[in-house]
C-alpha cells in the first residue's frame, strides 16, 4: 500500500514576531527539514511540502531531501489553500505511474514527532475505512490526520483557516493514540520553543 504525505508549511507563523518556527533547531537542525526526514524515513510513499512563495529560507532547508515541493499561491487564504493543493497533489500521482489510497496531512510545526508516529497511523490505516487522526495518550485530537483517497475530492469546497474540520465532521476519524503529547505538541510562540525546549533539558 503506497500513502502519500503533506507537510504543510504555507503558514505566515505570525506569532513568532519576527521569527520563523519552521527554521527553529531540532535536534540540530531546522523543524521544517527535521520533520520531513522523519516523513521520508517512514517510508509510505512520496512525500510533500506545502510552501508560501515569499519563504525561500525554507525552500533552502529542504535542499538535497527527495520532497515535492508545492507552491500555495494563495497561501494567506489560511489552511484550505494548503489542504486543496496537497489534495490536488495525492491525486494527480495517478498520472505519474503511482496510485495512492491515502493522504496524510501534517502540519510542520510539530517537533515530537517521529518517523514511528507516522508509521504507527499507517499500520492502522485502510483504504475502505475512515480517516484516522492521532491523538495524544490521554485522547486530545492531534496530527497527522491520514485521508483515504476517496474523500480527497472534498478538499476542493474547503474555505479558510479551519483546516478538513467540514470533512472530517461527515466522517468522523477513528483516533490512534501516539505516546504522550506528539501528536499535540505544536510551537506558535518564541515563548512556546523557550519552555518547550526547557523542558527537553529536564527531561531524564
């Protein structure tokens, strides 16, 4: 079974105030290029990223990596845009000899996860079931989120900032639990990465 894979990374992250959260190091690396090599080792299928045109900083941080790069040319519409074109994405590798029987959207300001947490919702995924989202152990709804490839014809009526909320409130997810607080942990604030990252430090 072949899955494609979206990391959306079209957002201003306007919170960082000057910043941005996707060029932020983990494990001594840019966010953006750590969590797609996380992606590429699981290795489900292609995958891609989802960039704004004005951003070539982070364009300059997945060089060398086997990721499709996607242009949101309406990247200030809010996530749909991202969602729309990942969708677009999924779909037209039919046309490229390859037929993906889902989409795992996630979004890239998330530094927990790990190439595991992607394999753990592919192993539960089928293509003839509902979506499935990850969440954290104690049952918050997180990311990613994997689509089968039939619901991806949705994404076009998808408006703003609220993500697949419309789809996945006409099909519901079934919720696959990752370890603690991966599929929950996102960084939108410089004060968000100094207690994040002061708590990796205590950590035993």
């Amino acid at each position: 079974m072949t899955l494609a894979l979206a990391l959306l990374a079209a957002g201003a992250g306007s919170r960082m105030r000057g910043r941005d959260k996707l060029l932020e190091t983990v494990q001594g690396v840019a966010l953006l290029r750590h969590l797609a090599r996380q992606a590429l080792a699981a290795g489900l299928g292609p995958v891609a990223v989802t960039l704004r045109s004005d951003a070539p900083a982070r364009v300059a941080v997945l060089e060398g990596l086997g990721v499709t790069l996607l242009p949101v040319a309406d990247a200030d519409a809010g996530m749909s845009a991202s969602l729309k074109v990942a969708a677009d994405w999924a779909e037209g590798l039919n046309t490229e000899g390859l037929s993906a029987e889902g989409l795992m959207i996630c979004p890239a300001d998330m530094p927990e996860l790990t190439t595991q947490d992607f394999i753990t919702l592919a192993d539960a995924f089928y293509p003839d079931g509902p979506p499935l989202r990850a969440c954290a152990q104690d049952g918050t709804p997180g990311h990613p989120v994997l689509f089968p490839a039939r619901l991806l014809g949705a994404f076009s009526a998808l408006t703003g900032d609220r993500g697949a909320q419309p789809v996945l409130h006409r099909h519901p997810p079934r919720l696959i639990p990752l370890p603690g607080n991966r599929a929950t942990t996102d960084l939108d604030t410089p004060e968000d990465w100094a207690d994040w990252r002061s708590r990796q430090t205590k950590a035993p």
